[in-house]
C-alpha cells in the first residue's frame, strides 16, 4: 500500500525533517508513526498525500509513485484516501453537514447519494444530533470526530489520521481510537500519527518511532 | 454533472457573498460599456449617415448655355459611357428656375428684373462609391470640364470626407476609451474575485486536500466573473437603450427619422451580443488572472 525508498525531506539547508526513510505498509495494516513533537511524523503523512514533495527518494502509494505524480495525478490520489488533520480543518462558519458535503461535492456524488452518507457518518460518530450546528458549539473531540466522519466520505482505502488525540482527554482518546479501530476492522488501512507513546503501547499495534527525521524502532 | 451543478451553485453562492464589492464591480463594468456603447451607437450613425450621402452623392455639371441638342446628345452619350457613372438626370434651364423658385417661395420678387433665365441647364450625375475616392472624383471631374459644352463640374466630395474622417476618428477614440475602460474593468473585477478568493481561503485549501481539481476550484470564480461581466453589460445595454428612447421622445422623433436620413438606429443585434460577449469575457478573464495567481502562490 505505502513504500518509501531512501526518503528525504529538508527545509532549507539547516532542517532535516526525514533522513533515509525506508518503510512498507502493507495494505489492510494499522500502523502508528509515533514519535515527539518535531520528529518528522507529520511531514512523513504529507509526503503520502503529495502535499509535500521529498527532497529525494522515491514513494509508492498504491502502486503509484507519488514523487513522479503530474500536477493532473494529484487530485485523483487525494479522492483515494481520507485524510484527518491534527487541526481538523473544518469550516467553522458552515454546519457540519455541510462540512462533510464539501467533500460529496468535491467528488461530483449525487447530492441524496452523499446525504444519506453524510448522515450515516456522523450517526457512527456519534453526532447525528447535531448535524446542523457549526464547529464553534462543538468539544474538541467532537470537532474531531467530525473530521473523522469527513475523512470516510469517499470510502477511503487509505485512512491518514495526524495526531486525532491529540487536544483530547484520556476517556475521548480512547473514544477515538477504539473509531479508527471499528474502521480498520472494515478493512480500511489505517496510519496514525501520534506523539501519544503510552497510548501506543497500550494499543500494540505495529508501531514505527521517529525521532529527529530518523527511523528509531520498529516493533512488532 | 452532478459536479456542474455543484459548480454552477458555488458561482451562484459566491455572487451572494461578493455584495457591495460584486455590485461595485458590474456597476464599473455596467459604467465602461455604456461608454464604449455611447461611442458605438454615435459612430454607427454617423456610418450610416455617411453611407446614405455617399449614395445620395452627386456630380453637377453645368452646361454652356449655346449647347446645342446634337451637342447634349452626344455629351450624354460620352458621360453615360463613363464607368463612373451610374445614373444621369438632366435638368433643363427652365426646370432650373422652377426649382430655384420653389426654394425661394415667398421671395419670388428677388428674381424680378433678372431678365433672362441666368441658371445653367446641368445634368446630376450618380457616381459608384468606388469612385468616390479624391483622386479618382479629381480625374473624372477634369476629363468632363475638358468636354464640349461642359461650363463647369461641381461636387461637394470634401464635405463627405471631412465627415469619413470623423467617423473614422470617432471609432478611433471609442477604441481607445473602450480599451482603456475595458482595462479598468478587468482590474476591477480581478480584485473584487481576489477577494473573494482570499474569503474562501480556507474552503479552497481544504477543498485541495479532499481531492479537488483545479478546474473545480477555479470553475466557480471564473463563472462568477463571467456572470459578472455579462450582468454589467446587460445592464448598459438596458441604460443605452433606455437614453435612446428617452432621446428620441425628446427630439419627438421615431426611430429612423433622426437626421431624416433613415438614421438613427440603435445597436445593431449582434452588436448588443457581442457587448454581452465581451462583458461576460472581461470578467472570466479578471478572475482567471486573480485565482490563477493566488492558486499559483
């Protein structure tokens, strides 16, 4: 699903945000890129979505060498994965459902199509009973399962979540993840970001450490 | 279609938010075109009214008095011969004065006392427009004075020029003031789009990272722009037309009677269009240069 070969990635001269990056994720896989603030993880989910380009290295999503994608090619990749920002990223004037009809409208879905989508969505994160209300009358963790519900608008092979607990106490943690878990079941490829190494532990999954751009342990 | 239907609600949306910058914008546009269409309506009657004297147009040439009928017969017979000549009328001494008299109705008595009839039998000559040039009028015109019983030629070539080059000025300066204001137009949509793309800032970003075309995003500005343009040029055409009409029921005139030259006519209908056209292309084109730079940075 997600190969990098020889990755770099620097910021001028002086930031070297990933060095020599080697890794493979295999599809189906639920992965956590752990690491502390600064350590690279959220360049690293850039990379995968061709928001950012590697200062050199080649890097195969689906088959596809994102590195040598054409500016066409970028757009079409994007519409194949959901992606959940540590920001969330959501429109904080419009209603949350038309937060997650920004994306049906995106990828030309019939509108009763995306709708009855929409609603299921935000009826599986818990908030379908405040669907219209806008992000501001929104918790953290609900803004964030808001934009989780946004990420799985196009059925997703690929789920990218950066730092989804971030902002959140330990009980909506938990929430959240045992989410992403309940969609990695349906067998979605899931790869959190997270800074959260005890959480990590607990959850024994397949865990990547990075630590100042560099590979530091791999586990299992 | 079901992303042209998204597209067309986001222009219709955007328009909705633009407000008094939106309205600022189709009213400049509005403003420009009514310039450009004052110029376009003044030079297409004046072109029209060129046209009709240049038909109307016509060489006199004056008769000796002692020409005799074999003499006018065969001057006839060579003018008739000229490829320059379209038609000829001629006008005997007598239907000369006739014609004086009746212009000077009711001042008959300035005639008394003249004796003998003084105006020159003539004959009118129809001249093709193509020989209407100077220099062609300037030949022809001395090859007849050249003629037996030819007294003199006269024509009013001079005053129809003087007026083409008016006209031709005219449609000069409209150029001009139309590229100028066209110019103006451009920037203001531009920024009035720049802006809006500015307000949606964070919609577009987010937008590119769900997955969103170019075209997508650019899609709704450039029909915003375009339905812009095309809005300000609706709306001076509605105002031309509406001073049009108002003028002409000032000078209590119908349409065509202007000048008394069947002139005075406004845009012609592909005309309008292409003023439809090219507001609906001014404002595609400033918006394309807004999202295009801020899509590029």
């Amino acid at each position: 699903m997600i190969q990098f070969f020889h990755v770099y990635k620097s910021y001028g001269r002086d930031v070297e945000a990933l060095v020599d990056i080697n890794l493979h994720i295999q599809k189906g896989e639920f992965v956590f890129i752990a690491g502390p603030s600064g350590a690279g993880k959220t360049t690293l989910l850039r990379l995968i979505f061709r928001d950012e380009l590697p200062t050199s290295g080649q890097i195969l999503v689906n088959g596809r060498n994102v590195v040598k994608l054409p500016e066409r090619g970028i757009a079409p990749l994007r519409r194949s994965m959901g992606v959940i920002f540590q920001d969330f990223k959501l429109l904080r004037d419009r209603s949350i459902f038309d937060n997650l009809a920004l994306v049906y409208r995106v990828h030309g879905i019939p509108a009763a199509v995306g709708k009855r989508k929409a609603a299921n969505l935000l009826k599986l994160v818990g908030l379908s009973h405040k669907l219209q209300m806008t992000p501001y009358r929104l918790s953290g963790g609900e803004q964030q399962r808001v934009a989780i519900a946004r990420a799985l608008m196009n059925d997703p092979v690929l789920l990218l979540a950066d730092e989804p607990t971030g902002d959140l106490d330990a009980d909506l943690s938990a929430d959240v993840m045992r989410l992403l878990a309940d969609i990695h079941a349906r067998g979605t490829t899931v790869v959190v970001a997270t800074h959260d190494l005890d959480m990590v532990r607990e959850l024994r999954r397949r865990t990547i450490i990075l630590k100042g751009g560099r590979v530091v342990e791999e586990h299992p | 279609m079901e992303r042209l239907r998204y597209i067309l609600q986001d222009a219709l949306v955007n328009i909705r938010r633009s407000g008094w910058s939106g309205l600022a914008s189709i009213a400049t546009i509005a403003f420009s075109f009514v310039i450009v269409g004052i110029f376009l309506i003044i030079t297409r009657n004046l072109g029209a009214m060129v046209s009709e004297w240049k038909e109307q147009f016509q060489v006199t040439v004056f008769l000796e008095d002692g020409i005799t009928p074999e003499q006018l017969t065969l001057l006839r017979k060579r003018i008739q011969s000229e490829r320059a000549v379209k038609s000829m009328t001629y006008t005997s001494k007598e239907e000369a004065l006739q014609s004086f008299k009746r212009e000077l109705r009711g001042q008959e008595s300035l005639l008394e006392g003249l004796g003998e009839n003084p105006i020159p039998a003539s004959l009118q000559l129809r001249i093709y427009e193509a020989y209407q040039t100077p220099e062609a009028l300037r030949q022809f015109t001395a090859s007849l004075t050249r003629l037996e019983g030819v007294e003199d030629v006269q024509y009013g070539q001079e005053w129809v020029d003087r007026l083409s080059a008016a006209v031709r000025m005219l449609r000069l300066l409209g150029l001009t003031v139309g590229l100028a204001l066209g110019l103006a137009s451009l920037l203001i949509v531009s920024n009035t789009i720049r802006l809006a793309v500015y307000a949606r800032a964070e919609e577009i970003e987010i937008m590119r990272l769900v997955g969103a075309t170019r075209l997508h995003i650019r899609a709704p500005f450039l029909l915003e722009g375009m339905i812009q343009g095309g809005l300000g040029a609706a709306a001076a055409l509605v105002l031309l037309f509406g001073a049009y009409r108002a003028t002409l029921w000032q000078l209590q005139l119908t349409p065509g009677q202007i000048f008394g030259m069947g002139v005075g006519s406004f845009l012609d209908p592909r005309w309008a269009a292409g003023m439809l056209l090219a507001g609906a292309g001014v404002g595609a084109f400033g918006s394309m240069i807004s999202v295009g730079r801020l899509l590029r940075a």
